[in-house]
C-alpha cells in the first residue's frame, strides 16, 4: 500500500516536469525500480487564469425554411 501511495503522489506532483512518465510508475509498481523521493514539502500548485476577452467570440446562425404545396 505505501508503494502505491507513493507512486500517487508522484503521479500528481504540482510541478508537471517532475512527474514520472507512465513507465516509470508502472516498474515501480512492479517492483521493477525503487521507490522515488519525494520531498517533505511538496510546492504549491500555481495556477493562472487567461486574460479576459481571451476566448470572446461571436456566434450568427441563420436558416431558412420553404414550405411550398403542390396540388
């Protein structure tokens, strides 16, 4: 259980550089490699937000229907 605890939080580091790719985590798991170290610390995520208007668009739909009879 320790094992995969660890592997978990690695997995979910804040820093995505630091992150083990997916093989990595597998051997581990497997017992394939040793366990990482992980800091006692880990940093705090940092996130931004877009600028506004960043994702501002405009949307025109038009349709036209015809309705016609034939007798």
């Amino acid at each position: 259980m320790e094992r995969l605890m660890i592997v978990g939080l690695w997995c979910a580091h804040p820093d995505c550089n630091l992150r083990p790719a997916i093989r990595q985590a597998v051997n581990v798991l497997n017992y394939e490699a040793s366990l990482p170290v992980l800091p006692s610390n880990m940093p705090v995520p940092m996130y931004y937000a877009p600028p506004e208007n960043t994702y501002a668009f405009s949307l025109q739909a038009s349709y036209t229907v015809t309705i016609s009879e034939r007798g």
